[in-house]
C-alpha cells in the first residue's frame, strides 16, 4: 500500500510536470508518458533527476513547464540527496546522470579503511586548527565580530538560493497555482521545500501525531507529521488540500505533502502556513475580544466555510465539501485576528454530476462534543450531500458560542469554556452526547446580557439557527455570513 502510494505519488508529480507543458517547443524523454511514446513536449525545459531512494540512485525524466523553470527550482539543484539537471534540445535528456561524488551515501559508495581514516582525520585536524585560530583571533580582537549578525542555525539550506531571491513561499504560490492546475505546487516542488525544512519547536497534538513550528528559506511554516500507520489519513489530507480552487483566505493555506522514507519507517508530512497564534481554542483561553474582534472572527470563519461548502461550476471548478470536523481546536487564527479553517483529513467531497460522495461513509467521525443530533442519534440521511453541510453548520454554531462568551460588553466577560461543558463529562462519549442533545434538546445557554449588545444579539439569534433538531432549517453558511457582513460595526462598539 505505502509502496503503491509512494510511486503514485511521484508518477503524479511527473505526468502533472509533463502534461501541464504538452503543448508545443522542446521534445524530451518522459519515462511515464505511456500514452505519447515515452515523450513530452514544453516550453520549458527537458530534465532528468536523480535521487537517493533506500541507498538506490533512483533517475527520473521527465519535462519542466515554463512556469516551473521559472520558478528555478528544477533545475541544477544538487544537495544530499538529489541532483537535477535542466537542457534544452530535443532528448537531451535522454542521459544517466550520477549523483556527485560524496553524495552517494548508499552502500556501494562504502569507503575502505585507509579513506575513511583520511576523510575523518583530514576534516578533524582542519577544524581543529581553525578552531584554535577563531578563538585566537576573537581574544586579540575583543570578539568584535560578536556583534555582528551571528551565523543563524536556522539558516535557509542551500536550495533557497535556487528560489528567485525575494521570492516568498506565498509568492511561490501564487505564481504556481495560477498558471498551473489551480490546486497547489506541483508535486516534486512539494518535495524538494518539505525536504529542506528545520523542524523548530512542537506547536500542537491532535488526533495524528504532532504539528510542529519549521523554517524554510527563513520562513515559518508549520509541518503535522503523521506516523506510517495514519499513512491513509495524510494521504487523505494531502487530496482534499489539493482539490482545484480550493485556496482561499480563511483556509489554511497548504504549501507540500512528502512522504520520506528513510529505509526503517515511513515520515509523512503536511506542510502548511504557519499561523502563530495557534489555535482559535488557543487564543480564546488567553484573550477575550470586543465586539469588533468577534465580528471579524466569526466573519472570516463562515467566509471559509461557506467557500469550502460551495461548489464551483467548470474546468476550473470545485466541487463541495464537507468539513465534518469543525470546533476551535481545528480553526487557526491568523496575525490579524482573522480565522483559517483547518484540518481537513476527515472532510469529503461532492461529485454533483454522478451525485455521489467520494469516499465511503463512516457517519461517526469527528468530535463527539460538536456532533450534530441527527449524527448522535444515527438519523442523518447519508445520501444527501445537504446533511453534512448541515451538520457542519451546527458545529459551527458551537464555535460561535465559544467566541461570543469571550466578547466584553461593558466590562462583563465570561471564561473560557466549551460547548456543554456544564452538562457533559470531558471526554462525553456518544451516548452522553446524545441524552442530552437529542433526548433533553438541551443547547448551550444564551445569556441574558448578549441582549444590551447588536452584535451579540445578532450572534445568539445565528446559533440558535444553526442548532435546530431538524437539519433542512438551519441556516446556510453563505446565509451567516451575509448576516454578519451586515453587523454595524459601529453601533457594537458603542455598546
Ligand atoms: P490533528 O489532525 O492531529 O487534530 P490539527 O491539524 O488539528 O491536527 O492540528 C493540531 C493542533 O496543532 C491545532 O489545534 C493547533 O494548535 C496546531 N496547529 C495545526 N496547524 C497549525 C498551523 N498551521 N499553525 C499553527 N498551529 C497549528
Ligand atoms: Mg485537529
């Protein structure tokens, strides 16, 4: 399976870097162009790659489209692991190329006694002796180079030089995805940024694994890694990510997916923004917010959400999703106090044409504290693609009753809490879920003071309405957001 995956994988990378520049110029070879005699055309460049896969030298070719060679990370790159090369004529990469030497670290390239002595001495005593002349120099000069910008650990690797200088990951991006298929980089410039990143610091733990702070070429990003045995799980995520025209600003910005495998296990990785304030739970434990600040949170998540539910008609569309995991430990919160949707490894899509959903249904997955009634009670028509926008919704009216506990109106302010913390153990299980949601229709408490504040007045009339029993009378997440868009913002802050 993982071996079926992994050559799934780069045999996408490849037919994406082929097909996308099949048009007229250049004739190179393409090793998994079946269909067109083994060949491709672009306007860019041909290209061949070698990279060291389980200690074997694993050579690939294929074509580079102009806008992948203009981002320059194709070609001419040669670090640890992999060496690319770039030309120009008709086949000319119709060639094996080696990596260089000392780049091979893989059995063959085993040195014999007398070399390795001398590889290991050689290298010893010239540090040694540069060492001893750093510290002579920094003693007679009074360490003035101290104060001068120190060599940064963090510092970009070799191949954020091959980035165009200036250019940011979300410039990168933007160029990629607007003359590419619409759906995110292609796959071998996922993995040569995910194969250059210093993992930092852990920043979060959820259902798989751990989400940690990284830096490439300078830049914060944040990478989740799964273990080989959620390998479907990243697999998933990776997919739905990538969906066309699925980039939006209240939608965690991805960047790459890599599955490396290092001869012992599987390391997958989801690469993505990274958002420093954490999670939308995260900051509600710590902050509160005005009237201002609650409008632009909820604002910006039901911008999201009705974007991820909406589907897009044409070539370029897309297709409706479902989040099926929404609460505020799966919502981030952006530097400007705006929210990004995220975790989408239980989400499924809509295919509107053959009215169906793409993968098979397991009704029960998600947070059992935000599930909807109809999911608790086992009633929810799966067929319907309505029922899990549906029940998104509802959960969505949770997440705004945890930010509006925390909106000060005239210096009142409730702590942090979540949805029935009141009513529920801490970690209810379904049949405690459902006594009291379906059986005692019990919903979390507007209180009376969200009356003296439009905002809130507006914000508790919206939750009610997500949180009917009956699905089809919920609002819809378009709906929301008009509502809030209305808000005067004015009027609230007076309040
Ligand atoms: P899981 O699927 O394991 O639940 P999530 O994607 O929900 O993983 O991430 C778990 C936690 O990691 C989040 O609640 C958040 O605190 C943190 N986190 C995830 N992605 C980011 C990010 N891009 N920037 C900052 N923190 C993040
Ligand atoms: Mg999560």
């Amino acid at each position: 399976m993982r071996r079926a995956l992994r050559s799934g994988l780069s045999a996408a990378a490849l037919l994406l870097a082929a097909c996308a520049s099949f048009s007229t110029g250049l004739t190179c070879v393409c090793q998994l162009c079946e269909k067109t005699n083994f060949t491709c055309k672009t306007e860019g460049a041909c290209w061949t790659s070698v990279m060291l896969t389980n200690g074997r030298q694993e050579v690939i070719k294929a074509c580079v489209s102009l806008p992948q060679l203009k981002a320059q990370i194709f070609c001419h790159s040669s670090k640890n692991i992999a060496r690319t090369e770039c030309c120009y004529t008709d086949f000319c990469n119709n060639v094996t190329i080696h990596l260089l030497p000392g780049q091979d670290t893989s059995d063959q390239a085993k040195l014999g006694p007398v070399e390795l002595t001398v590889m290991i001495t050689v290298p010893v005593c010239v540090l040694s002796v540069a060492l001893m002349l750093t510290v002579y120099t920094c003693q007679s000069h009074h360490c003035r180079f101290r104060k001068k910008r120190r060599p940064n650990i963090e510092e970009p690797l070799s191949e954020c030089n091959l980035v165009n200088p200036g250019k940011k990951l979300k410039d990168l991006i933007f160029d990629m995805t607007t003359s590419g298929s619409g759906s995110g980089l292609p796959l071998l410039v996922q993995r040569t940024i995910a194969r250059t990143i210093v993992l930092q610091e852990i920043v979060g733990k959820g259902r798989f694994g751990e989400v940690w702070r990284g830096k490439w070429c300078g830049e914060d990003v944040a990478v989740k890694i799964f273990s080989s045995r959620d390998e479907r799980s990243w697999f998933r995520e990776a997919e739905i990510y990538q969906t066309i025209m699925l980039r939006h600003e209240n939608i965690l910005g991805f960047i790459a997916a890599d599955n490396k495998d290092n001869g012992t296990w599987t390391q997958l990785w989801l690469v993505s923004e990274y958002y420093e304030q954490g999670s939308l739970f995260d900051y509600l434990n710590s902050n509160t917010v005005t009237a201002d600040g609650m409008i632009k949170l909820t604002f910006s998540i039901a911008s999201g959400l009705a974007h991820l539910h909406m589907e897009i008609v044409g070539t370029q569309g897309k297709p409706a999703i479902s989040h099926r995991d929404l609460k505020s430990k799966n919502i981030l919160v952006k530097k400007n106090e705006t929210c990004a949707i995220a975790d989408l490894g239980l989400a499924v899509k809509h295919d509107s044409v053959l009215n169906t959903i793409d993968i098979p249904q397991n009704p029960r997955v998600g947070t059992k504290r935000y599930m909807a009634p109809e999911i608790l009670d086992d009633t929810m028509n799966m067929n319907i693609f309505e029922s899990f926008k549906r029940a998104d919704i509802y959960s969505l009216g949770l997440v705004y009753w945890e930010i509006s506990r925390r909106c000060s109106v005239g210096g009142i302010v409730e702590e942090y809490q979540l949805p029935y913390y009141d009513v529920v153990p801490s970690d209810p299980s379904i049949e405690d879920m459902r006594k009291v949601v379906c059986e005692q229709k019990l919903r979390p408490n507007i209180p009376n003071q969200w009356q003296s504040c439009e905002a809130l007045r507006v914000m508790g009339r919206i939750m009610r309405e997500c949180w009917y029993t009956n699905g089809a009378a919920r609002l819809t997440a378009l709906r929301i957001k008009k509502t809030i868009s209305q808000l005067c913002i004015r009027e609230d802050s007076k309040a």
